[in-house]
C-alpha cells in the first residue's frame, strides 16, 4: 500500500484484513469466538459455583459473543491509531514515528518498547470493553447477585481478550 507520502506499508492488521481479504475465514472466526465464549462462560460459573449454569449461559452467551465483537472493534480502531496518526515522513518526528509505531505496531510489537506498549494498551483497552459491556449489558439481567456478574465479566476480559494483537504480521510474510 502506497501513502500519500510517498511511504510504502507492506503491513496488515490481523486478523481484520485477513477477515476483509478473505471472507471466508468468518466461516471459522465466528463460531471459534461463540465457542471460546461459551466455555469461559460455563466454566467460570462452575468455578464459581453457580446452580443453573444451563439456564443463565442460555440468557446470555449470544450477547457476551456479539458484545466481545463490539469489544475487538474497538481495540481494533486503537491499534489501526498507529497508522492514522500522521506526521511528515520527511522529518524525524516523522521518521521516528513511523519505524517505532507505525510500522513496529503491524509488522512486529516486539521490535521496541514503543510499539509494545501501544499494543498491550490497545489489548487493555479491548478487555476493558468486553468486561464493561458484559457486566453492564450482558450479565444485568441475570439471576447473577453483583460479586458473581464481577467476577464472570472479568474473567470474560482476561480469557477472550485480543492476545492476537501481539501476533507479528512478519511471520506471515
């Protein structure tokens, strides 16, 4: 992909374009998230022991999978920040951006600490998100007291939060 400024980006977001590119890889994502949501959901609440489980994980698996969608949209949007926020490649702010986020954040986070960080909040953010939303939409009409729609809402952001952002594009290319 040619900029306007003249600086070539050999980089993707993954999985977002790849899900773009190639619309069949939905066929596999969607139900691999629906499945992984419902296992942290069933899990949890046996952990937690909560009686049930079969009625409460009917009541809200399909918002918890549509809402960490929501969720991986917006960390998404945060990571492709990286590559929106432009400064002219011709000076060193510019060039410092460009090797340290812009491209370190798609190519490979690992590069530098910069790119990193920039990922690890964009993953924060994202789980953010998905624990917000679960507790405040998913889980509020629930049979669920208060501690247990915490605690299933948490552990839907630590366990389905988007470590695929770390990936490095690089091995793919």
């Amino acid at each position: 992909m040619q900029t306007k400024k003249g600086v070539k980006l050999y980089n993707v977001i993954f999985p977002l374009w790849l899900l773009w590119l190639i619309p069949i890889t939905w066929l596999v994502v969607l139900p691999a998230n629906f499945l992984i949501d419902l296992a942290v959901v069933v899990l949890t609440l046996k952990f937690l022991q909560v009686p049930d489980i079969k009625k409460i994980t009917k009541k809200v698996i399909l918002k918890v999978w549509a809402l960490g969608f929501i969720a991986d949209f917006i960390g998404t949007a945060a990571m492709f920040m990286a590559n929106i926020i432009e400064f002219d490649y011709q000076t060193n702010l510019g060039k410092w951006w460009y090797e340290n986020i812009t491209n370190a954040v798609y190519y490979n986070p690992f590069d530098n600490i910069y790119a990193l960080i920039w990922v690890t909040v964009c993953v924060v953010l994202t789980a953010y998100c998905i624990y917000f939303l679960n507790y405040k939409i998913s889980l509020r009409k629930t049979e669920l007291n208060h501690d247990l729609r915490k605690k299933l809402a948490l552990s839907l952001a630590i366990f389905t939060a988007p470590y695929l952002f770390y990936l490095p594009t690089a091995w793919f290319f």
